[in-house]
C-alpha cells in the first residue's frame, strides 16, 4: 500500500508540473508502454479536479492546478461540474442512509406486486419460489430429524423439544406442499421438480474480487433454479439471517430467510428471477437494522 | 503548425505496419499513441496539444518514408522521443518570443472582460438550471454501491483522505490502485450521463 501511495504522489507532481525534467522524462516514457499507467494518470488527473472542487489540495498544489488545468473556460466548467456532481452524490447517500432504518416492512412488499412483471412469469416466479421454500424446510426437516434421533432417550427432555420442533416444522411443510400444489396448479408450463435444472456458483462478499468486475455467472437458458453458496467472510452471531436479491438500482427483487451453514449459505431462486444484468445479493442478521448491522453484500452478473 | 511537405500513404501504412501486422489492430494502437501524445503535450502545459500532436506523427511517418528503422525498444518510445524534440522547439520559441497564450495565463492574471467568454457565459447560465436537473437525475439514476464508493472515496481531505481511500480498496478487497479507476469511470459516466442529457433537452 505504501509503495501504491508513494507512486500515487509521484505521478500528482508529475500532473502539476513538479518533477524535474529527467524525472518527467522517464515517467513518460513508462507510461507510453505501460497502458495501466497511462490509466493511472488520466486517472488521477482527473480525481486532482474533483479534490480541487472540494477543496482538498494544498495551497501549492491549488496554484499548480491553475496553472496546468484551469486554463480555459472548458476547465473551469468542468470543475465546476465536478462540485456539482459531488454535493448532489453526497446530499443523495446521506438521503438513502437516513430513509433506510425507517422503510416500512410493506414497502418491499407493496414494491413487489408493483413491479411491472407479466402474470405467467409472476405465476412461474412463486411457484418455483414455493419449489425453493419446499426444498429448503425439507432440508432442515430432515436434519432436524435426524438430530433428535441421534441423541437417543438419554435426552428424552430434549428430543420432545425437537419432535415438537419437528411438528411444527412438519405442518408449515404441509401447508407449502399445499400452497405449492395450488401455484402449479395455475401454472400448466411447470416442470415437474424431478426435472429440474439446477446450476450452482459461489459467491464471495466485496463490491468487486478484480478489476475486470463483478462475477459472471453464466446461466444456462433451460436452467430452473441457480443456487449461489454465499461464503462468509466473518463469523456471524447467529446464523439466522435474511437473504434479499437487488437488482443494482436497490429494488428488491426477491427475500428469504436464510441459515448459515459454517462459513456459507446457500440460497437457491428462480432462474426466471435472474435475467441478463447486474444483481447484488444483501445478506444481514434477521431482525437487525440497516444501519446497526453489519452485511455481506455478493454482486454479480448475469449472463446467458 | 504541421511541418513542411507530405507523406505518402506508403509510409503511412508501413508505420502501422510497425505497430501491428493486423490492419485493424494497427489502427487501435494508432489511436492509442494519439491519445497518449495529446495528453503528454497537455501535461507538459502546450495549449494545444493536438497541433503538436499532428507534427510529431508526421515527423514520424516522414522518417519511415525516409526508410528510418525504429531501434527503440518499442515503437511508442520513438513517438515520444520525437514528442520531445517537438516539444523543446515550442519551449524555445515561446522563450524567443516571450509569448504566453492567453488561456496559459491561471484565471488570476486572465483579462478581465472577454467578450468570447462573456457570450459563453451567458449561454452557460441559459442551460444551468437544465444541467441541475440532468445531474439530479443522473445521480438518482446511479446505483447505489456506485453512489456510495463515489462519495466515500471523496468525503474526506488530506492525509484522512489517503487513509479513507486505502480502507476503502481494503475493504472491497481491491487495489487502490483499481479502486481510483472504478471511481474514475463513475464519475466519467455521470458526466456523460449529465451531458447527454443537457443535449437532449436543448434539442
């Protein structure tokens, strides 16, 4: 990091005409073979107009920026740009951060319905939602199950809770099998879900993993379900968590209850959720608030 | 500003030759170096750099008519070693003459009342109401990661900045490197976005 600051100082000085000539001499010819320094610099020139518009440089940096790149009526306009555009980008982040805690829970919900979506897909979208919430409780059904019967009678104080447990997991599984049958009912073009195409990646948290972007996830066209092993970059204090699918303008495309599983979790949606596009993947401790807790955010692409 | 005489399409293309068997991608790296060159006489404080950009490229072609080699260890560096000579004979004839163009001179010592700028202004007032409207609807169009990496990456100064920005690049797991480029295109698409948009609405 430190090697990256003092090369970032060179090239500002080299930007606002304070390196020597045999100096500025052998910088060029660096970046006229070197494409990602030449990147670097038009760069960095550039953010040196957004730091003048705030303010930021010193006053010798601020008269050698004047000197260099406020020299036309074109550089003045552009920096003033650049202030504008930087008080409208903060005023806006500070606006999303103070509505965030207060949203109401039915805003996802009324934003649902409200997204523009045809009938069939919206059909085929929670039938293959109710598949994913079907899969998912039989699951911990099953590993619930299995629990209890492994401790035996020693436990038998134990293994009431968890029939009990079971019981109740048991009849919200009956009322998604009914649920689930009535969707499918609806909608005639539902395969059956022994034929299911499922294809499966995994995510890890941060904006970007390199600079070519976002991971492309490559989706076949006859997939049905994709399921994204979300990996943990930290421990998380309780393994109840809540999944929400965005699409890169923070609508919501899609929210589950999620459980960790040791350092992943693994979400499975409707392929037909995920078009060709960019999405991000908010993944925080259910209950939690915006602000108080801490999130995984997993940003991806989709490609066909 | 061009110098004297002119070269054949022959020694044209034997410079993209030198650049690149492939047609096509001789013509991308011709670009490139154009680009390069007119920010190094930018950068070294030409006032117009695509003027001395013109000559340093017929310099160089000229010199392949002349059946020059290029023994530099890479052609980009014969364009500037040649951007070099072009630049020492404007330094050199702005010292001889004592010239300094006017929009050399920083915004302090500028004439005080140019008509061409005073025009420009006034037209610029006419479309700044538009402009603020294009702006908010481009930042309310920006994505919100976007939005956030852009204002974090700006929101503090000096030495605190510096140390924002490293946290930052730590925290997306990238270099900082990277980071400033990611940064970099947000606010270029932005402005693109807001100077589409005030051409639309002028239209």
């Amino acid at each position: 990091m430190k090697r990256t600051t003092d090369e970032t100082a060179l090239l500002t000085r080299y930007l606002l005409g304070d390196l020597s000539e045999e100096e500025q001499v052998s910088l060029e010819e660096q970046f006229f073979a070197n494409d990602d320094m030449y990147q670097q610099l038009t760069a960095l020139e550039d953010e040196l107009r957004y730091d003048y518009s705030q303010g930021g440089l010193t006053a010798v940096q601020r008269a050698q920026f004047e000197k260099r790149f406020l020299t036309t009526p074109g550089d003045r306009r552009r920096v003033e740009l650049a202030k504008a555009v930087l008080a409208k980008a903060t005023e806006s982040a500070k606006l999303n951060a103070a509505l965030e805690p207060s949203r109401p829970w039915w805003a996802s919900f009324v934003q649902f319905f409200t997204t523009p979506v045809s009938l069939a897909s919206t059909v085929a979208a929670v039938s293959a939602l109710g598949a994913v919430l079907f899969f998912s409780q039989t699951v911990n059904l099953r590993q619930e199950l299995n629990q209890v019967q492994s401790r035996g009678s020693a436990d038998q104080i134990a293994l009431n809770e968890q029939k009990s447990q079971g019981d109740s997991l048991r009849r919200e599984l009956q009322q998604e099998r009914t649920r689930r049958e009535q969707l499918e009912q609806g909608s005639a073009s539902q395969k059956p879900a022994s034929r299911r195409f499922l294809v499966a990646f995994a995510l890890a948290p941060g904006l970007l993993r390199d600079t070519d972007g976002p991971k492309r996830l490559r989706v076949p066209a006859g997939a049905d379900e994709v399921r994204l092993q979300l990996d943990l970059k930290a421990p998380v204090p309780s393994p109840d968590l809540r999944a929400s699918l965005q699409n890169l303008e923070g609508q919501e495309l899609w929210s589950q209850d999620a459980k960790a599983a040791g350092s992943a979790v693994t979400l499975v949606l409707p392929a037909r959720l995920l078009p060709p596009g960019d999405y991000m993947v908010d993944l925080k401790g259910r209950g939690a608030t915006a602000d108080g807790a801490r999130s995984n955010e997993y940003y991806f692409t989709v490609v066909r | 500003m061009a110098d004297p005489g002119s070269v054949s399409q022959a020694a044209f293309d034997r410079l993209l030759q030198t650049l690149d068997a492939d047609r096509e991608q001789a013509g991308l790296k011709y670009e490139a170096i154009r680009q390069k060159l007119t920010n190094f006489f930018r950068w070294r404080g030409c006032s117009d750099p695509e003027d001395y950009v013109d000559v340093t490229i017929d310099r160089v072609t000229r010199r392949f008519q002349e059946g020059a080699e290029v023994h530099a260890r890479d052609p980009y560096l014969y364009f500037h070693g040649v951007a070099l000579n072009v630049l020492r004979e404007h330094w050199k004839k702005v010292q001889k003459h004592s010239i300094t163009a006017l929009d050399e001179l920083p915004p302090s010592q500028s004439p005080a009342e140019d008509p061409v700028v005073q025009r420009e202004e006034a037209a610029e007032r006419q479309t700044n109401e538009l402009r603020l409207d294009c702006l908010n609807g481009c930042v309310d169009a920006l994505p919100r990661p976007q939005l956030e990496m852009l204002t974090q990456y700006h929101q503090e100064k000096g030495g605190t900045k510096i140390a924002q920005r490293n946290e930052l690049a730590r925290k997306l797991d990238i270099p900082l490197n990277a980071l400033r480029i990611r940064v970099f295109r947000i606010r270029g698409d932005l402005e693109s976005c807001v100077g589409t948009c005030v051409k639309n609405g002028q239209r």
